[in-house]
C-alpha cells in the first residue's frame, strides 16, 4: 500500500535559519504529492503540491520538487520566520485508483526562534 | 466563501455516550473525508465518500458510521463512545485527487 515517512521533529531554528523537511513516499501508481500545514488549534491547510516528476510547487517561500528517482519531496525555505512555526505534513494521493483519498505522514513540528 | 465547516469545535462525552459531527462544504466538492489525529500522530481515514449517496469505509471505521444525502453535509455519527476515540477530527473536501484538500477547522472530541 501507500505510505508517506517524514523526518522526525521536532525541529527548532533560529530565525532566518534555512529549512528542510524530508520525505519519502511508496506508490504503486502515479501520485501527486503535497505538503500542508497546521498552524496551532487549526485545521491543515494545503502549502504547495506537485502532480508529476520534476514539477516543483512553490508557495509562501516554500519550495519541494517530485523526485520519481528517489521518491521524495523534500520542503525546504531558504529564510524562515516566527511565524512559519506549525506543524508540516506531506501527503500523497494516488488518483488514478484510491478515490483521491490521501494517505499522510506523521507531520514534523516546526519551532522558529528569535 | 466558508469552505468546510465543522460542529461543534469542542465536546465531551461520556462512555457509551453517542453524538454526530457535522460537516458541511459549500464548494459542491463530490469528494469528501473523515479523518481522525491523535496527538504526534499523522491523519488516519475513517470514511470518505465520492458523492451523494456513496459512502465507503477508510482504514479505522470501527465505532463510527456516515451518511451522504447531499452533495454537501457529511456528518459522522459515534455510537457508544469509548475512551479511544478521544482525538481531533477533521473533515476535508476535494474536487478529485490533484487538487488537494480543503480542510474544516476540526473538533476535538473527549471520551470520559
């Protein structure tokens, strides 16, 4: 089946700092992959997606490019700041067969200090 | 534009207790899903459903039921509530698989 391994957090940076987040994904079909957000008592919030090899989704500062070779989708922002504290998840969804349902890693905390 | 919107955003319950989440979404998204977060952990699927009047079960179904008469409520019903479904749940919306998910601001339920 499906499944997304995520770095494990949590992660704490001095502001300005650059920012990765690795992940890794398995797929038996042709996911797209997505990265979401989860800002403190919120709901997830899409940050950026890519639907096919090589594409990059940007948004906000954030970048990940799809990596059919080493099946990842890496988060990185060269600059962060306070207020990018939150909780990041990345995600896959194989449309092709599963009802577009999504299958998620287990999300990476994110702490961004003065 | 309201999205998703869920009810109530806090509730207790009491063991063997039942209640329903509401969820509805005014995008007149076919796709919609119910998942659960328990703390540092990831989102697990409990139902989802692909348009009115078809439902099916995700990975963790037990204890919960769903109905889909509209293309925009979703409601989840919890029968005889039990200490391990005390997490917060979230319902999500979505055209299909490339877009992404909408998500509702979740409900943090506790079973006592």
């Amino acid at each position: 089946g499906n499944s997304v391994t995520q770095m494990e957090g949590p992660v704490t940076l001095s502001e300005e700092a650059f920012l990765t987040i690795n992940c890794t994904y398995t797929a038996t079909g042709y996911p797209s992959l997505f990265w979401y957000v989860q800002y403190p008592g919120e709901g997830l919030q899409l940050l950026l997606k890519a639907t096919k090899a090589d594409d990059k989704g940007s948004n906000k500062g954030f970048e990940a490019t799809y990596r059919k070779e080493t099946t990842s989708f890496h988060l990185e922002k060269g600059s962060v700041q306070v207020s990018d504290s939150a909780v990041y998840f990345c995600a896959l969804s194989d449309h092709n067969t599963n009802a577009g349902k999504s299958t998620f890693g287990d999300g990476t905390t994110l702490t961004v200090k003065p | 534009n309201a999205g998703v919107t869920q009810t109530p955003k806090f509730r207790i319950l009491k063991i063997g207790q039942s209640m329903t989440l509401q969820c509805a979404q005014d995008m007149n998204h076919n796709y919609m899903y119910w998942y659960r977060q328990d703390p540092g952990m990831g989102l697990k699927l409990i139902y989802y459903s692909v348009g009115a009047g078809i439902t099916d079960k995700g990975e963790v179904p037990n204890g919960y039921n769903v109905s889909r008469s509209t293309t925009e409520d979703f409601p989840l019903r919890l029968e005889l509530a039990a200490p391990s479904q005390t997490s917060v749940y979230f319902c999500a919306s979505s055209y299909g698989g490339t877009a992404g998910y909408t998500f509702g601001s979740g409900t943090r339920l506790t079973v006592v």
